[in-house]
C-alpha cells in the first residue's frame, strides 16, 4: 500500500518505484523496504552529473514526524560526442578582484566540421574558444573567472554546444577572499 516518495531536484534523475512499500519485521523490530529505479533523462546534457535524492521520512509507529530527510548523494557521466578534460574546473581560493584563467581541452569525437557554441551561467565566468590554439577533433576552451566577481563562493556552469543541438556542461567552482 503506497510507497515512500523519493525525490530528485535535477529534472535529468527520474525516479519511480518498483512495486509496492514492503513492510517487514526483522528481529522483533518493523522495518519499511522500498526498491527505486533511478534513470537520467534522454535530454541529458553530456558531461558529469551530480545530484541528490531525497526520501521523505514516514512519520514513526507513534505517529511523530521525523524533523529531517534522508539523502543520498548521486553522480554519473554522461557520454556523448563532446568530451570535456578536466571534465569540471576548480579555481580553488583565490583573492577577489583579480581574474583568472583556466584551459579545458574539448574533444571531438568527429572531426567532420562542427561549429561550437559556448555559454556560461554566471556573470563572473567568461568562456570561450581559442581558435589559435585549436586543431582537427580538438579545441582549447579558456574560462576565466573575472575581476569583478564578489568575494565568496562561486558556483556555475560553461556550456558547450554541438551545432546538432548535443551540449556539454562544465561545472565550475572557485572560493574568493577579501
């Protein structure tokens, strides 16, 4: 009867339960076992994948309500026609105020003429692609972590895109101090 609900925050991690919530006793003490499928989506972009799930505790025999949830972290690679190397970019901790740059090496898996696009999800990351420094299945991506970025965490993502709608995402992590 019913099952526990296990939820995802990545739109790309479905999960659904397989058959019903299992309610057994093991050693005079009842227990709950509850079996998950958990997929990525077919529109998944390319690159590493990190998320985490989250179960939502059913109240104890009592009937009080667990003040938390239980979570469980995922990760995975999707692999595709674009390949990124290092596949995520860690500034580290670096002082505010000054930029930085950092190379990836994207590699092609055809060298038939493709155009890339690039793309970055935060104001204070600048990507783009060093023609000069690019040949055949390869192509050199610099990604720069600007001046103006505020002291704290920064978290975001570069995007590369295939002209055939294939996109590749980089996380890109950096710490500023004052």
């Amino acid at each position: 009867q019913g099952s526990l609900p296990l939820g995802s925050a990545d739109p790309d991690v479905q999960v659904r339960p397989l058959g019903p919530l299992q309610r057994l006793t093991a050693g005079g003490k009842p227990s709950l076992r509850q079996t998950y499928q958990v997929t990525l989506s077919p529109s998944a972009h390319a690159g590493r994948v990190a998320g985490t799930l989250w179960l939502d505790l059913p109240p104890t025999l009592d009937g009080a309500v667990p003040a938390s949830k239980a979570s469980l972290a995922v990760t995975g690679e999707v692999a595709g026609a674009i390949d990124a190397l290092p596949a995520s970019v860690f500034f580290g901790s670096l002082p505010a105020g000054k930029p930085v740059t950092r190379s990836v090496v994207l590699s092609l898996a055809s060298s038939k003429n493709q155009s890339l696009s690039v793309t970055s999800s935060s104001p204070w990351l600048h990507a783009f692609l060093d023609r000069s420094a690019s040949s055949g299945r390869h192509q050199l991506l610099s990604v720069t972590l600007t001046a103006q970025a505020p002291a704290g965490p920064i978290q975001g993502k570069v995007t590369v895109a295939l002209s055939d709608g294939e996109r590749l995402d980089i996380p890109v992590i950096a710490e500023l101090t004052n």
